[in-house]
C-alpha cells in the first residue's frame, strides 16, 4: 500500500509540475501575443498612433558612440528630459564592415539598444540610411562598396541598389525577427530611408530622381505598417513625408509637400560639431527653445534634437578631421551628464507645449499681428474653451508688450511667451529657471601615479617595391584598414645639377590632396604638413640638402577618416599628387611620373596589434628617456580613476596620434593643430569606465610627431558638481507649478511664486557657497563676480536655504533678501546668481 501510495504522489506531483510549466509557457505565449500591435498613421496635424494623435520630442542617441552599460543611464535621463522618442542612425559599415560578415554586438547592438527604449517606455525612429553623413567615416557607407565594379553611390546605378537592397532588407527582417515595428507591438514608430539627398541630387540629374523614387518603393513595399520620411527633400514621393533639418524650421521649412502630411523636424542641430583647428562653438539654449516654441506654433508635431547626446568617435570612425569628442554641448555632454541649463530648459519646453497639447493637436489656427516685432498665434477649439497661445517677441533688442484678449503681457526680447490657456504664461524661451551647471576636470590621485613609459619607435621603410609612375591614392591604398600609407622613391640628381650660385637653395615640394603627410630624404626627417576641414588640400615645402648620386624621399601619407558628404564619394581622392626637387642648375625635378613608387600600408605596430597585452611582446620596449623621435608607440599601466565617475585622459604635452586603452580604441588625438586662440580643439579624451579594470590597465599611445611630452599626460575625474543658479526677479514661474485638468489650466501648488533651485546629482549634498548675489551680477557658472548692485546678506540667505542639502529651493523676490525696505538700488531689475559646490561627505 504504502508503494503504491508513494507512485500516486510521484505521479501528482509529476502532473502539477507539467502542469504547471504549460500554463508558464502559455502565459509566457499570451503575453508575447498581448503585446499591443499599434497603427501608426498620420494626417495634415501629427502622427496618429494607436489611435491617437501625438506631440513627439525625440532626440538623436547613436548606439555606437557610447558603451552598452552607458545606454541605460542615456537614455533613462533623455526620458527625464521630457523626450518620448530617440531617433538614431543605422551605420552599415559598423555592421557590415566586410562584405557579408555582419557585427551587431557590444557598441553594434542594435537590438538591444532600441529593446532598451521600448523597456523605458519610449518611441524610436529608425534612420536607414543606406548613407547617413552623421561625421562618420565615409557617411556610414561600407570600403569595401568603393570597389565593386561599375559602382555609383546613391544613384540610379544597378550595383549600389542591389547592395543597398539587400542591406536594407537585411535591417528590417532582423528589426521584424524581433517584433519591433510599432505595427507588431515595438517601439519603431517612424523610419526614414536616404539622408539629405537633396544636398547631391542636381548632380545624378534625371538617375538621382529615380533613385529616389526607388528607395521610397522599396522599403514602402515591405510593408512595415510605419510611416517613412526624407529628410531635406521636398519632393519626397508619396507616400514619404518630407521633414526639416536646420536651426530654425519655424521660418525656414516650407512645409509638407501635401496637405495630408504633418510637419516633422528631423534635426534641430543642438551646437555644431566640432572638427580639428576650430574654436569651442556652441548654440544657447534660449534659441533652440525659441525655435522649437517656434516650430509648434506653426503647426509642427514633432522635434527631434541632433544631437541629444553626441558621445565619442571611438576608435578611427570620426569622419575627416572631426573631433573624437562629438556635439558635446548637446542636452547630454559626451559623458552623459546633464549639460544645464540646455537639458532644463528643455525638459521645461517639453511640459509647456504639453500643456498645450489638446489645442494644438484639435483646435484650429489664428493668427494676429499685433505690431512690426510681434506676433500672437494661438489654437482654439470651436464650441469650448480648449485654447493655446503662442506670444512672440522679434525685437532682438527690447521687451514689448503685447495685448492679447483684454490683457497686457510683456515679452522678453526675442523670445516666446507659451500660454496653454491663452491666459496665464507658463514658460518663456528667454528666461531660464532651470538650474546650471559648470563641468569640472578633477586631477585624478590613484591613476596618476609616475608612469613607466616604455616605448618603441617605428623603422623607416628602405626603398619598396612598386611599379606605379604616380603616387598611389590614399583611400584606395588603405582601404579603410590604417590612417597611414607610406609612398618611397629614389631619383639621381648629378653633381653638375647642384646649385652653386650664392643664394640659390634647393628645396622639396608636395603638394597633397589631403590630410596629412611626413617626409624623410635620405633618412632624415624634413617635417609634417597638413590641410583643413575646410581645405583638405595643402602644399608642404622644405629646404633640403641633396647629394650627387641617389636619393631617397619617403612619404608618409596621413588620413583623419573618410569624407562623409557630397556627391559621387566614389570617386573622392586624397594622397600626395604632386613632387618636385626646385632648385637644380637643369631645372625642376618633376617626381610624379619620372620615378617609380613604392607603397606600403600601416605601421609594423598596428599590424602585430602591439595595442594589446598579447601584441606588446611582439616588439622589443625600450625605456623612454625623455626625447624620442616621431613614429613612436608609448606605453604604460595605470589602475583606474577613483570614484565611479566618468573619466578622461588629458593629452597635453603630445602631438598627433591615436590612444588605446586595453586594447580599446579610444580615438585619434591631434593637439599640434591649434585653433585660432591658440589652443588644440581638443584637450580631454573619453575613457568609457567599461574599459577600465581597477587595476594595471595598459595604455598605448601612437604618437606621430618628435620630441613630444608624455609625462604631462594625465587622467582626470569628470563631474557636473559646480551647480549654479542665474533667476530674474521678473522671470516667469516654472512651468512645475500647473497642470492641465479638465480642459483648464490649473496651479498645483498653493503659491505660485517666483524661486531658483539647486540640485546636486545622486547622493551628493550642497558642501559649499562659492557665489551668490541679488542685485546685478554678472559671468556664467564657474564665473560669476558682483555688479554694482547687490543685496549684503544673499550668501547669508543662500547658506541657510542650501547647506547640506541635496536638494534646495530659494525665493527669488526682494524680501527673502532684505531688500524690500532698504534697497540701496531700487531702479535697478535684481538677479539672483548663485553658485555652489557639490559633493559627499563622510557619511555619504
């Protein structure tokens, strides 16, 4: 009995357990089922999604220009930020840089980057390309396309449609594996097939026209269940949606090329990226916001920030001459921090306009025009008091005031009032309330420890083997494999042909297509030149000692990646074209197609990997003694940063090479090319804390240049812990203090009142008041100094509110300042600018 009874539990038992692993996997099965397909449609007004009619803020996140364990905290922040959308690019030569081999893992995982924004709760929109310019090497296009045979890019040219095909197809069968169209529940809402075209399509004439009508069937064939867009293309067939890109699409954009069509702003260029020789460059905060307010007043839907979040270059994928560091001054700096007051400012616009939701979305437009500098443009639906305005101030110089349905409102100069009831302003694009926040670069105490420099310099190639009578072109010669290519060649110059008249030199000149190059003759080295973004073409000339018999001249040639724009890229050449000796008694020696050339591509270093712990004990080190020549590699340990931060190397002291860090490419440097205030473009190089080990991690440098300062390297600790606030007592509230119920706008705070508020990151507390001021101060975070005005006790005041707080929030009116009585300046309008130090203290 008791055997038996002992099978009948086994058997139950057994029967619960299958039981209940079925209605796991089925439950598992419905949910997969339940994921709620949604229609994306779209009218004149706005993308219709599921149903309903959306506002869209996106912004443009690149998954390769930042780590996988970055993502999460990027886009967790662009969610915080008021963002319901990212946009990215698709980068084909990421994913296929060789033919047929495919890569979509680590920094190339496409799935899992847009997976991640659909866990967050947001949109994307897919831009394909095939090309996407972006400042990336060769416009995203793959090298090896550059050799089919008979191949055009981006035209009506039956080698590139067929390649380009196949990966678009590619892409969206793997976005369709993974149920990630909108249509099937995802996330994808929008794609966009070509980039700009209209920037290069008078030169294809009648074939550009059909190319681009292929590419809108192609991928319209497929049958995605998505809307499509070209961007900068106003003939965009139907049923594509041509979008805006620029700074100001409110007056710039002409508008959809059909009436069914809403208006899309696919990039809203937050700063300008950056190449080699420039100054810092930025774009303020108050005209992005204008013009978005701008945008949406005039019946846009949807703005997509670009960038976002620029990130880093990593490796050799920045396009020519663009900086490693990219768009830096977008919303997210290249770290990710929240780069304030734009990330505010922004988050702010982002609750204002959706305030004004329902009136944009359904009302009907009017307009008035009220004075020469002014505007009014407000929404308002027939039948209720469902209404939206938009007050515009032109004037560049002065407020004006403006009268809207019985009352008066003054508008700061060139700037716009949002009033999402057409009565009380929430927001004005010209008054920030949001706080600041000034980036500092920390010495770092634990990396940099004295470094053990060990290096090893590069050998000269002797005379190559070549049967070329020019100098080989320099993408062709790469391949997209090195940034370098050397070209030798030996002429015979007779005794009788050397100058000997008092004065007359001889000298070597080379002209180049581009980048870079140096030069060598009879071994010894003449000097380095190099041309610009903007003039890639440059001639480098040197006096030079020949001697009778055989010389020697060698040639370095120098890429900073492949061009990213323009027609027939193809077809695009950079290299030495053009060398001659000047000087001889018989005249100018024209090397170019009197000698032959030899080529070689790399350095022996880049070719052992010598960039890594196994590839170092390939080669013999040397210690560094203090002066080494050009060509150089370095190479040391250092244990990590401090602290979890984010972390950089300062490359001050070195000239032009390229940084690994175990074995990760960190990026092409380039500090000998100064800008016009005399200061490398760059300083500080992002080191992703996924490529740290807490520990003896190994960092190589190739170093072009000679005699450069490697002990003047250091490594450096980012933070956003200088947090500053700069409020005008006449400034509007924050746009937190009201909400939308019921078709009314209402407050949701008791007080609706004026204040500046600080705020330090994570766990960290107010430690110190290093500023404040209420009267007229002047300077920007991390530079304020008094005015002529200025209330005695605000550092007083700010101590009490602030100290050891996390979190603070100050008054921004004449009593909390003691000035309501006793104001030594009262026809002077008061700021309160306020700057404070963050950090932790023992217990936090």
């Amino acid at each position: 009995m008791r055997k038996h009874s002992l099978d009948r539990w086994l058997l139950t038992a057994a029967l619960v357990v299958l039981l209940s692993s079925s209605s796991s996997f089925a439950a598992k099965k419905d949910a997969k089922k339940k994921k709620s397909n949604k229609e994306v449609t779209y009218d004149g007004t706005s993308l219709i999604i599921d149903g309903k009619r959306e506002l869209l803020y996106s912004g443009s996140i690149h998954y390769p220009r930042s780590t996988p364990e970055m993502w999460p905290s990027i886009v967790k922040r662009a969610k915080q930020g008021g963002l319901n959308t990212i946009q990215t690019y698709v980068f084909w030569n990421v994913h296929e840089p060789q033919q047929g081999k495919f890569n979509f893992s680590g920094r190339a995982d496409l799935v899992k980057f847009i997976k991640l924004i659909e866990k967050n709760g947001m949109y994307v929109t897919l831009r394909l390309g095939p090309f996407i310019q972006a400042e990336w090497t060769h416009g995203g296009l793959p090298y090896w396309l550059r050799e089919v045979p008979g191949i055009f890019f981006r035209t009506d040219n039956k080698p590139f449609k067929e390649h380009t095909e196949r990966y678009v197809r590619m892409i969206l069968d793997k976005m369709k594996e993974e149920r990630l169209f909108a249509s099937q529940g995802g996330p994808i809402i929008l794609g966009q097939i070509e980039n700009e075209y209209s920037a290069v399509q008078r030169a294809y004439k009648q074939d550009g026209l059909n190319y681009i009508k292929w590419a809108s069937k192609l991928v319209d064939s497929m049958k995605l269940g998505i809307p499509w867009v070209m961007c900068k293309q106003n003939d965009a067939p139907d049923p594509m949606i041509n979008a805006c890109n620029g700074r100001h699409c409110g007056d710039t954009f002409p508008g959809p090329n059909r009436e069914n069509k809403p208006s899309l702003w696919t990039e809203n260029w937050t700063t300008q990226f950056r190449v080699f020789g420039d100054p810092p460059t930025q774009r303020s905060v108050e005209d992005i916001a204008y013009s978005v307010a701008r945008f949406f007043s005039k019946n846009g839907s949807h703005v997509n920030y670009y960038m976002y979040h620029g990130g880093t270059n990593f490796g050799r994928t920045s396009a020519h001459y663009v900086t490693t560091r990219y768009y830096d001054d977008a919303p997210l700096d290249e770290y990710g921090l929240e780069r304030e007051p734009k990330y505010g400012h922004l988050k702010h616009l982002h609750s204002a306009l959706n305030l004004c939701k329902k009136p944009l979305l359904w009302g009907q437009p009017k307009t008035e025009k009220p004075g020469k500098d002014t505007e009014i443009r407000y929404y308002e639906q027939p039948g209720t008091k469902t209404c939206a305005a938009f007050l515009a101030n032109n004037n560049t110089e002065a407020a004006e005031t403006i009268k809207f349905k019985g009352r008066e409102y003054v508008i700061a100069p060139r700037s716009i009032s949002i009033l999402p009831d057409c009565k009380t302003v929430v927001y004005n694009t010209a008054q920030i309330v949001s706080q600041h926040t000034s980036r500092n670069f920390m010495k770092s105490k634990k990396a940099n420890k004295k470094f053990d420099f060990k290096v090893f310099t590069e050998t000269l190639p002797s005379k190559l083997e070549g049967n070329s009578y020019i100098p080989v072109e320099l993408y062709g010669l790469t391949k997209d494999k090195t940034d370098y290519g050397w070209y030798t060649t030996s002429f015979k110059v007779h005794k009788n042909h050397l100058p000997t008249k008092k004065g007359v030199k001889t000298f070597v000149r080379i002209a180049s297509l581009g980048h870079a190059l140096h030069a060598w003759l009879n071994g010894e080295y003449l000097g380095s030149g190099h041309g610009s973004h903007e003039e890639k073409s440059f001639v480098f000339q040197k006096q030079v000692t020949l001697k009778a018999g055989e010389n020697h001249l060698i040639m370095l040639g120098v890429l900073t990646g492949f061009p990213d724009s323009g027609s027939y890229m193809e077809h695009r050449y950079t290299g030495p074209r053009g060398i001659s000796i000047l000087g001889l008694t018989s005249g100018t020696l024209d090397l170019t197609e009197s000698s032959k050339w030899g080529n070689k591509i790399g350095m022996e270093g880049e070719k052992l990997g010598i960039h890594t712990e196994e590839g170092l004990k390939k080669v013999e080190w040397k210690k560094f003694t203090g002066k080494a020549p050009g060509l150089t590699w370095y190479q040391a340990y250092f244990d990590a940063p401090e602290s979890l931060n984010a972390a950089a190397i300062r490359m001050n002291g070195m000239g032009k090479g390229l940084i690994w860090v175990n074995g990760e490419g960190v990026g092409r440097y380039w500090q000998s090319f100064l800008s016009p205030l005399g200061q490398p473009t760059q300083i500080e190089y992002h080191i992703p804390r996924s490529f740290l080990k807490p520990k003896k991690n190994l960092l190589v440098i190739f170093e072009e240049e000679p005699n450069v300062k490697p002990e003047l390297m250091d490594f450096v600790i980012v933070n956003r812990d200088t947090v500053c606030s700069y409020v005008g007592e006449n400034y509007t509230p924050s746009v937190r203090h009201w909400t939308r119920k019921q078709d009314q706008v209402q407050a949701i705070t008791d007080n609706v009142s004026l204040t500046a508020t600080l705020k330090c990151s994570g766990t960290k507390k107010i430690a110190a008041v290093e500023f404040a001021s209420f009267g007229n101060p002047i300077g920007v975070c991390g530079n304020f100094t008094l005015g002529s005005c200025n209330a005695p006790v605000s550092k007083q005041v700010i101590e009490k509110h602030c100290l050891g707080k996390a979190e603070c929030v100050i008054p921004v009116n004449k009593s909390t300042f003691e000035q309501d009585k006793k104001d030594s300046c009262k026809n002077v309008a008061k700021t309160l600018a306020v700057q404070v130090k963050c950090g932790r203290g023992k217990k936090n």
